[in-house]
C-alpha cells in the first residue's frame, strides 16, 4: 500500500474509535481448559485435578492465566481465513494488509473457572500511519476488558496489529 491509500484507510477508520465489539462465549468445560493445556504444555493440577485444586489458593479448578481469551476464539473453516491466517474482522473498518502482531500489554485480574461465561468488550483506540523499512504500515491499538458472568474483570488487553 502506498502512503495515500493509507492515510484514506486510517482516516476512514477513525470514525469507527470508541466503537465497541461485544463476544460472549459459552460456558467454559474442563475438555476446553484441558485442550488448552495440551496446547501449552503447562500441567499444573490445579487446572485439571480436582483434588489438587481443591486444596490450592481457589479452592476449585482455574485455568491457567492466559487462558481467558480461548473461550472466545472464533471456530471457523480454513477457507474463510485471509491470506495471512488471521480471521475477518480484526481490522477496523476499512483498513486492509496483511497483519502482525505489534505488541500488547495485559493486566490479569481474576482467573477463568469452569462453568464460567467469558464476555469480552473491544474498543478501537487509535489508528495511524508510519513509515517503516519496508514501506507505508498502518497500526491500529485495540483495548479489550474481559469478565465473567458476574461481571468480575478476568484480564484487560491492549493489542496492536500492524497491516501492510
């Protein structure tokens, strides 16, 4: 993308800060924390044995800390990924490229436990235009808080993602 195509995505994405995008998940299963271990390779009973979790700082079964996203995660058919893998949807409106990860910050609040029904709230912060080594990227910083049924915070996110 050439920097005036730019600068017209990021003005026509600007209208859309302060938007909010709202998910919620169905209710987290053991299978699902479990799959998620595997994934990590991170088996600490207290995200799987009952009796060991029963007797650790929750009194119950926790996911692990980064756990609080996966609950949200779109399942969808490889042919509709875009070119880069990602998903539909994680740009603001009208900014197109291919993605990267640009970074994030995360505070963790209160872990996931089972049965527990993940919402997450998505606001656009900020768009803008740079210059980089290989040539005209638009960033885009998204903020995300996530809680549970109770309204308890399980963890803010703030992501940017880079297009080219």
């Amino acid at each position: 993308m050439n920097r005036q195509e730019a600068e017209a995505m990021v003005e026509k994405a600007r209208e859309r800060i302060g938007d909010e995008t709202v998910a919620v998940s169905d209710p987290v299963s053991l299978r699902q924390i479990k799959e998620f271990l595997a994934g990590t390779d991170d088996w600490d009973p207290l995200y799987y044995d009952e009796e060991a979790a029963r007797q650790g700082p929750y009194g119950e079964i926790i996911a692990p800390p980064l756990f609080y996203a996966a609950p949200l995660r779109k399942v969808v058919p490889e042919s509709s990924l875009l070119e880069d893998g990602q998903h539909k949807g994680m740009a603001a409106p009208g900014v197109e490229g291919r993605s990267l990860h640009g970074g994030a910050a995360l505070e963790l609040h209160n872990p996931v436990r089972v049965g527990d029904i993940v919402t997450s709230r998505s606001q656009l912060k900020d768009v803008w235009v740079k210059e980089g080594r290989s040539g005209t990227l638009v960033f885009q910083l998204r903020e995300t808080r996530f809680t549970d049924q109770d309204s308890r915070l399980l963890a803010v996110e703030s992501t940017t993602l880079i297009f080219r």
